[in-house]
C-alpha cells in the first residue's frame, strides 16, 4: 500500500509500515530525525494538489500537534484569546484531515477537544498495553480501519505506589518525567515503537513494493 504519514518527523510509524513491504513516507515541516530519504518536508496538503488524491494514497495516519488541542492545555484560552484562536485553526487542520479523500484515515491526538468539538474517538490505547514501559492516554480516530488489539503478553506492569500503578516515565506522583526543556514537546510526541508496530501489523495487510516513491504535486 502507498501510506503516508503526516506530521511525523520521527520516523517511527513510517519505518513500522516499512519494514512489512508497504511503500511508507512520512511529511512534517520539520525535517525527518533519522534524515531517511522517505521524507516529505513541507506541508502534508501539498501532496494533495486541489483537495485532489493524485498521489493515490490507500492509507494517511495524521499526528497533528496537540499543543492546542490537549486538555491539559486548553484552561489557558480563556485567559489568553490568541490562544483559542490557534485552537480553533488546529480543530480546522484536524477536519481537514479526516475530509482527504483517502478510504483509509487516523488521526492520533492526546485526550482534548477534537471529541467534543468534532467526534469521538474511536479507541484510546496506552503504551503499557503494547510492550512499551509508559503511560500515556493517546486517542484514535478511525475510517475504514479497524482498531487495535493489544497482545496480553505485551503488557507491561506498573509498580505501585501507594495503591497507585506508576509507569517508567512517571515519577511517583504521576507526573512525567521529562522535565522542563525546549525539546521536551518533540520527546513527548513521539509515538512509542510498541504502538507504531501494532499499528503497521493491524492495519498493513497487503505488501507492496517499498523502494519506489514518486511524489507528484
């Protein structure tokens, strides 16, 4: 299948869709971290010239940025109106996305506004749930793709403390681990391996051949 995978810089979904045979790149205005040639640095709606899909795309999984659309964020647009309106751009951004004319979407995005303001979504995973030793709620909103189903046997177990499951990127009182910094937003929104993998094994069910791209725009 053709995919791409649309604000990912990291590499992680891209290289997970890759490695089963399927033809994978990933978009972002930021260049791509592992400087893979699989990469489209730029706007993601540039690969869909007049709304159109000339790229014939089977599959778009969209990461778009959380910073104003997360819950944890959005207490501050009342006291700050230039805020809201960027959250107001993002909720567009988002519509925009689930409106490509692609048979096959999903859009990961942290717990926010997208389910009120837009729809629901359609399944809410945790790292813990697929190998990987974090908490982190991270929802998904679906089209014509099924939803995840994590294997028993990955599931990593928290320590407890006070009654409380902690995971590896959590201290003690629940908070994460990553302390202040001009990078902690880029660590934070990388998608852990477990994730990315358990979504190229359930949604990459037919292979193609991965050494050819062409991007027409």
């Amino acid at each position: 299948m053709k995919i791409l995978v649309a604000c990912e810089y990291s590499g992680a979904v891209r290289e997970a869709f890759r490695k089963l045979g399927h033809n994978a790149m990933s978009c972002d205005f930021l260049p791509a971290d592992d400087e893979s040639k699989h990469h489209y640095q730029g706007d993601m709606f540039d690969l869909f010239p007049n709304g159109e899909n000339v790229n014939q795309f089977d599959m778009v999984i969209a990461f778009p940025p959380c910073t104003y659309l997360c819950s944890s964020g959005l207490h501050w647009n009342k006291r700050q109106p230039e805020r809201a309106v960027k959250t107001e751009q993002a909720l567009q951004f988002v519509e925009a996305i689930m409106n490509l004319p692609v048979e096959r979407i999903a859009i990961e995005n942290p717990v926010g506004c997208i389910s009120t303001r837009i729809r629901k979504y359609d399944q809410m995973v945790q790292p813990y749930e697929y190998g990987d030793d974090a908490s982190k709620r991270t929802c998904l909103w679906l089209k014509g793709l099924p939803k995840l189903q994590p294997n028993p046997s990955d599931y990593v177990s928290p320590r407890m403390v006070d009654g409380k499951p902690r995971w590896a990127n959590q201290t003690d009182s629940g908070q994460n681990r990553l302390g202040p910094s001009d990078t902690r937003w880029k660590e934070r929104s990388k998608t852990y391996p477990g994730i990315a993998k358990a979504m190229a094994e359930a949604w990459g069910k037919d292979s193609v051949d991965a050494n050819a791209f062409l991007i027409t725009k």
